[in-house]
C-alpha cells in the first residue's frame, strides 16, 4: 500500500465515462493519508456527482473557476499541491493542456501548477491511436508532466484494444513511488549515454542501426526525478526530452560520443551506457558524394572506440558504470563476460525474443546482473518502469539512499 501521508493531491476529473473510478481514486488516496482536492470539468459532472467526490474527499468539489459562491483561485491550488493528478484525462483536454488553452478550472490550475503533475488519458481505441494525441501526449511529456500509461482491454464502446485508463490502485502506486523516490539521488550527477551513433560514409550516407534512444531517455527523466543531475550524450535520434536537471548534449559519431562521455565522466557519481554504439566505422569517410559505378563496392573499415569499456579502465572508487547486452544466443553467460570484460557493476541484458522487448517499443523485458554475481528478473514493462528496476538496482548496490520517506 502505497503512503501518501500529508500529501497534497490535486485530482482533476474530465468527461469520459472512466470517471466513475475517479470515486475509487479519491478513496485510495485518503486511505493512503493523502488529502485531495478535487477539481472537476462541466463535462465530468455528467458521469459522477460531485456529492460522491465531495463526501469522499471530505472538501468541497470544485467545478468552475467563478461561480455564484466563489471565485476559486487556480493559482493558489496551483502552490497548494504537491502533486496534480488528471485522471480520467479525455482527448479534448489532454489537447487543451498540450497547447495551453486555460478555460476551466482543471487547465486553468494546470498551467499555473509548480508542483509535478500525472495525467491518465482514457478515451477510445481510435481516439487514443489518432496522431494528434500521439502528438498531445508527447507533447505533455516533454513538458515534464508524467504520463500514467492506458491499459489495453474491453472499452466502454465495445471495442478492444488500448485506450482504458489505468487502474486507480496503480495510479495511486505511481504516485507512492514517485514521492518514496523523489530525492534519493539528490546531489549525484549520472552520464548517460543513448541513442544510435551515425559514422559518415560520405556526405549523405553513414552506417547505423535502429536504436531509438527511448530507454536511455527514461533512464535520464527517471534519474531527474529522483533527483539527479543528469548528463544525457544522444545519438542522433528523432526523441527529445526536457528536464531541467537533465544536461541534453547531441552527438552524431562513436568518437564524438566518447570524447564527451570523458569529459563529464570524472565528476560524475555513475554512467549507464544504454547507446546502441556503432562498432566500426568507415576509415575514410569520403568529402564527396560517392558516385554508383562498379559493380560491387567495398569499405574498410575501423573499430570504434568501446565507450564503457574505457570509461570502466578510468572509473574510480565510488564511481559506478552500468551496461547493456543484447545477446541472441547464451545470454546470461555473453553478459556476465561482457560485465567483466568491461569492468561493470551491473549490466541490463535484453531479449529479443519476446513481443513488445528491445528496440523501437515502449516496453523492455530485462534481467539485471551484478558483479556479486546477484540476478533479478523483470517482467515485461514500460521503459519508464525498467529505468526505475535499474536505477532502483543501481542505488542498492552503491549503497546509496534508496527510499526517501
Ligand atoms: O559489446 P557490446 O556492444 O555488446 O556492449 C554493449 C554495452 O557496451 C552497452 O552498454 C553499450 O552502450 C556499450 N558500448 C559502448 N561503446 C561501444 C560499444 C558498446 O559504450 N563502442
């Protein structure tokens, strides 16, 4: 059971037909000593009354920036909270808070809020899969908000698939974690390494792989959350991420990925090298375009320098490096050399063999490794939540402060 003791919740309730559970929501939160204040849009009024809410949050419900009886400051809630929950949020407000329209009392509290804010979409299948609330969502998370993840499953329309807001035990788990968390890396600064890496073959043509960056940018964003000071090095990679204590610094190359990994790795507490780094590279990049003549061409190429392995040479006492292995075949004993050989303290290994794992998902499926030879296996889960099983992992083995209430 999650504690919330003395917290102050703000939970902001939209029209979808999920907002029956908001009743459930407010009760685990004050069960878990929280106290909420709960803030509802016209529209929401439709599906649960503000009677239930009122008489479960023991406070008066608000639904509208002024009315008769008050005018309710979103500015003063806003500094009120410490955290800001919008569950269920619909499309039509998730689009309203990515593009700072304020005509509510929920948006309008939003944009003025300083304190975290989680937001639960729940709308229907093809609602949630059209590309403007692709875009919304992104944009929200890049705003720093977090996203609480929909769930997959019958809809109230009949259809199936993803689209169902989260269940309110783990809305209210996600919000237990984040404050047990919150400072723990307080004062600890972390290199991250992420992404692909490019090696030019001539002006317009490089070697690369599909490496997308999300995992190492869950990594930095979780870290940052905990309270770290984060020095991303990405790849090129279509991803951002906004944090302000996250340092994004953008590489093309292996090489320029190393020289920047060494130039903030002595200050740094631990490096997780979550890069898809390439291997080798052309020799000789050419200075112009390679023209199509022969029949057949080669390239020679050379090996790139192995970032966590140097960095592992370098590492001194105190300091901590994390790895990834992708290994296809004898896993565990590939990743247990490989922790070795580069001198890690703990090593993420991936499998490819399940749905959903690896590259270009949400999700990741992992095992950790450690060099006192300790294993822990993971099931499938979002990549925000195996960032959290690595730094969780990470923080124990360091000895460092893991839980902060
Ligand atoms: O040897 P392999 O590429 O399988 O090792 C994977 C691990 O080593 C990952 O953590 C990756 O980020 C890191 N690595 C690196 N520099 C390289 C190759 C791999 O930092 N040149």
């Amino acid at each position: 059971m999650a504690n919330l003791q003395g917290k102050r919740i703000i939970l902001g309730i939209t029209g979808s037909i999920a907002a029956y559970k908001a009743a459930m929501l407010t009760r685990l939160f004050i069960k878990a000593g929280a106290e909420v204040q709960v803030l509802m849009t016209p529209g929401s009024t439709q599906f649960i009354s503000p009677l239930t809410l009122s008489t479960l949050s023991k406070r008066p419900v608000y639904t509208q920036v002024t009315s008769e009886e008050s005018w309710n400051s979103h500015v003063e809630l806003g500094l009120w909270a410490d955290a800001m929950v919008v569950a269920p949020l619909t499309a039509n407000t998730l689009a309203k808070m990515a593009h700072g329209i304020c005509d509510n009392i929920i948006t309008a509290t939003y944009l003025s809020a300083r304190c975290p804010v989680f937001f639960a979409p729940a709308m229907d299948l093809d609602m949630w899969t059209h590309p403007s609330t692709a875009e919304n969502v992104e944009r929200l998370r890049l705003f720093g908000n977090y996203l609480i993840e929909v769930g997959t499953g019958e809809l109230a329309s009949g259809l199936v698939g993803a689209g169902r807001m989260a269940e309110p035990e783990a809305i209210v788990s996600t919000l237990g974690r984040y404050f047990r968390k919150a400072d723990t890396l307080h004062g600890r600064r972390i290199l991250i390494t992420a992404g692909p890496t490019h090696e030019p073959i001539d002006p317009v043509r490089f070697i690369g792989n599909h490496s997308t960056g999300k995992m190492g940018i869950a990594l930095a964003e979780e870290a940052a959350a905990r309270g770290a000071q984060v020095h991303l090095v990405l790849g090129p990679s279509a991803l951002a991420t906004q944090h302000p204590r996250i340092e994004l610094q953008r590489v093309q190359t292996a090489g320029e990925m190393h020289e920047a990994a060494l130039s903030v790795f002595p200050g740094c507490d631990a490096a997780i090298f979550s890069a898809a780094v390439a291997d080798y590279r052309p020799a000789q990049p050419a200075e112009q375009k390679i023209k199509k003549s022969a029949e057949a061409l080669s390239l020679d190429l050379v090996k790139n320098p192995d970032i966590a392995a140097d960095l592992g040479q370098r590492k001194t006492a105190g300091q901590y490096t994390v790895g990834f292995a992708l290994e296809t075949q004898d896993a565990e004993a590939n990743a247990l050399r490989k922790l070795e050989r580069k001198n890690m303290d703990l090593i993420v290994l991936n499998t490819l063999e399940d749905e959903g794992a690896g590259f270009q998902h949400d999700t990741n499926k992992v095992s950790l490794l450690r060099k006192d030879n300790k294993k822990r296996s993971f099931e499938l889960k979002p990549k925000r939540e195996v960032a959290a099983d690595i730094l969780d992992e990470l923080q124990e083995l360091a000895a460092w402060k893991k839980d902060g209430l």
